[in-house]
C-alpha cells in the first residue's frame, strides 16, 4: 500500500516491525532499505548485520537468503559498500513464455 503512494518511510516502518518479529524476508526489506537509504538513514553497517541475521533466521525463504548472500558478497568485512551505485536485487530467471522464448504483443 505506501509502495503505490511512495511513502517510504511507512514503508520501511512496517517491514520494520515485520522484521522485529522474525520475519527473514522482512529483515531482507529492511537490509536493502539501509543500504539505499529508501524511507531511513543509509547505514551499511546495519544493513550488513541484518543480511547476517537473514541468513540465520528461521522464517526465511531460500531466496532472500540467496539475495542476502549476494548483496553480503558485495559488502567487505568494514561494512563499506564496495560498488557505487543504486542497490539492485540480483535477477531472478523466470521461466519463458510460449514454446521456449518470450513473446511481444505487436503493437
């Protein structure tokens, strides 16, 4: 709901709170958010112990851990951000349409 208005702040409050409840996914949301300063105060230190803890909490799917792996191995042991850059999620593959490629609407 604030991600269609562009609330960040609320936004980030709520995956705040999720995470306070151990919720990994949730921790991910919050990591991702510190690192790109998006709706808080940018801290990579913050960011890297939370993508720590995403790795060892329970409730948390294989793929944020993936992605909390991947964003870890672009953070160095000072929590300094190695890339510049905005903050991307690493590319999921997804499986292709039609009879093996991707199709267009002509248009």
């Amino acid at each position: 709901m604030y991600r269609d208005v562009g609330d960040h702040r609320r936004e980030f409050e709520w995956y705040r709170r999720a995470a306070a409840m151990a919720d990994g996914d949730a921790k991910l949301e919050v990591a991702i958010r510190y690192l790109s300063g998006k709706g808080v105060r940018r801290s990579v230190a913050r960011a890297v112990e939370l993508l720590r803890a995403v790795l060892v909490t329970k409730h948390t799917t294989e793929g944020a851990k993936d992605t909390a792996r991947q964003l870890l191995h672009g953070c160095d042991a000072g929590g300094r951000r190695l890339a510049t850059g905005s903050i991307r999620r690493p590319r999921v593959s997804r499986p292709l349409l039609g009879k093996g490629r991707a199709t267009r609407a002509a248009g």
